[in-house]
C-alpha cells in the first residue's frame, strides 16, 4: 500500500512540474535568426528583430523590440557597429543585463576578419565602420566560421541540449560546403565581372566570386544618391562592361534604374539577407537566388 501511495505521489509530482523552458535568442537581422534555426532547431526559441525590406542602419527602439530583448538569454547580432543606434538602447531599456556582455551577447563580425577597416575615422566620409565592413553575411566562407562559434555558444549557454547542437552544426557543415562548392562552380562566368552598387553591402560577395567594385550609388556610405553624382557614374558604368548595378530588397530601385536607362547596364536587386525575395527562405535560398540572379545578368 505504502509503495502504491509513493508512486502516486511521483506521478502527481512529474504531472505537476512545469516543463524547462527553451533557451530564447534575439537575432538582430534575419541571416542569424536563420543560422540560429540550422544550429538549434527546436531547442530554442527565436525572435528576430529586422525584415529584409528595412535598413538594418536605422531601427526604431520599439517597445515590442524591448519586451523581445528582455526575454532573451542570448542576443545574436552583426556587431562592428552596424545597430550601433538602436541595440544597445534596446538593451538599456530592456534592462536584460544577460545579454548586454559576456556569454549572452554574440557578435558574429568579431568571430572572423572583416574588410574595410578604415585607417583613420572621419565621419565627413560618411557611414564609416571602425571594426570593418559589417556585411559579413554575403561570405558564406565567413558564415560557415560564425556557425563554429555559435553552436559552442549555444551549448556553453544550454549544456543540456549541447549533443543535439553538435549533431546539428555537423549535419550543417556537410550541407553548407557541398553547397559552396555548387554555387562556386555556378559563380564561374562571374569571376572579374565588374559591378556597381547602390550601397557598400556586398564587398564579402565580390571578394569570394573575384568580382570587381567599380563604382556607388551613393556618393559616401548611408548618404543619398544626388543627381550630380549619378550623372558621373554614367561613363564609369558604360565604359567599364559592367555586369550589373546592384541593390538590395530594401533600397529605393529609382538611382539604380536611373543609371541603368541610361547605360544600358541591368539594375539587378539581389536579396542581401533571408527573405528578401521569394526564394530567399533560408541561408541556403540566399546564396541560390543570389548566384542565380548574377548569372543570369551575365547572359
């Protein structure tokens, strides 16, 4: 009888005790929200703070940010200053001290070499970065050695789930340089093609396709296109066989069809992070969609 009461009372007391919560990550922009999905799965729950179609330079500190940044046990973001003007307020105002250093905060520009590191730092030459280039997203060499280091992350931070994130970065790996290799061989008649950008977004890109920069939409980075540096573009693009001149989803498409009625070069938007076009659904969508539409403007 004794032993029939003990068990019932277990029983109550496994029926009664609330399942352990998943671990909660904030991802600032959607390629690490996606990243975070290939390395954990259901292990975690996920927010993410920015679309495709906004200018990740220029966030709104909104309160259902905030109250997203206050759940969080990890905040996964770009760093090298590019939310620089709203992260840490909503960090501040969320008052989540977890995630404003240490274990809990994750910038995935610090885990690799950046490009574009400026020598000297004068903001007359407009959105400058100290820490380099920020869009590392658009090498998936550089990706491949940010998921290294968040899946260590997530397991020192959930030890209790670190197999399956092991198992889970591994399966990735095999994924992700099968596909590299794939969109390299696609990514042939690209190497020394010559582009033109909108915004200095994709040097990552260009350095692993050996592609070439020719020239900007805007005059200095995150200042406007003007008329009259528009205008000095036209011989630049015209005279150089440039394959393209590239935005992403979220710019203005009128300087870059401007130019192109011009010149004759295609405008050619390309998605920048993961849902920027239909195609685009994953990590693996963006390179395909990427890739695909450079080549095809290469036709």
């Amino acid at each position: 009888m004794k032993s029939l009461l003990m068990s019932a009372v277990l029983l109550a007391g496994a029926v009664a005790a609330p399942a352990q919560a998943k671990m909660r990550v904030f991802a600032c922009e959607p390629e690490w929200g996606s990243l975070v999905h290939e390395l954990a799965g259901d292990k975690v729950a996920v927010d993410v703070g920015t679309s495709a179609l906004q200018d990740v330079h220029v966030i709104e500190a909104k309160p259902s940010l905030i109250a997203k940044v206050r759940a969080a046990d990890l905040v996964v973001c770009t760093g090298a200053e590019l939310e620089v003007g709203w992260l840490p307020q909503l960090i501040r105002q969320s008052g989540n001290t977890t995630v404003a250093s240490g274990a809990g905060y994750f910038e995935a520009a610090k885990q690799v070499k950046t490009l574009e590191r400026p020598t000297a730092l004068d903001r007359a030459n407009g959105d400058v970065h100290p820490e380099g280039n920020p869009h590392i997203q658009m090498d998936p060499r550089r990706v491949l050695i940010v998921a290294q280091r968040l899946d260590a992350r997530l397991a020192q931070l959930d030890p209790s789930n670190a197999a399956a994130y092991q198992q889970n970065l591994a399966n990735f790996q095999n994924r992700w340089t099968t596909a590299m290799a794939r969109w390299k061989a696609q990514a042939a008649p690209l190497a020394g093609r010559k582009v033109v950008v909108h915004h200095i977004s994709w040097v990552y890109l260009w350095d692993w396709l050996g592609m070439q920069q020719i020239g900007a939409l805007e005059p200095k980075p995150g200042v406007p296109p003007t008329s009259a540096h528009l205008a000095s573009l036209i011989a630049t693009t015209k005279g150089s066989n440039t394959l393209a001149i590239v935005r992403a989803a979220y710019q203005d498409p009128k300087p870059a069809d401007w130019l192109a009625e011009r010149t004759g070069v295609k405008a050619v938007t390309l998605p920048l992070t993961v849902g920027g076009d239909a195609q685009s659904k994953d990590l693996f969508g963006l390179f395909d969609s990427t890739i695909s539409k450079l080549v095809q403007a290469a036709k």
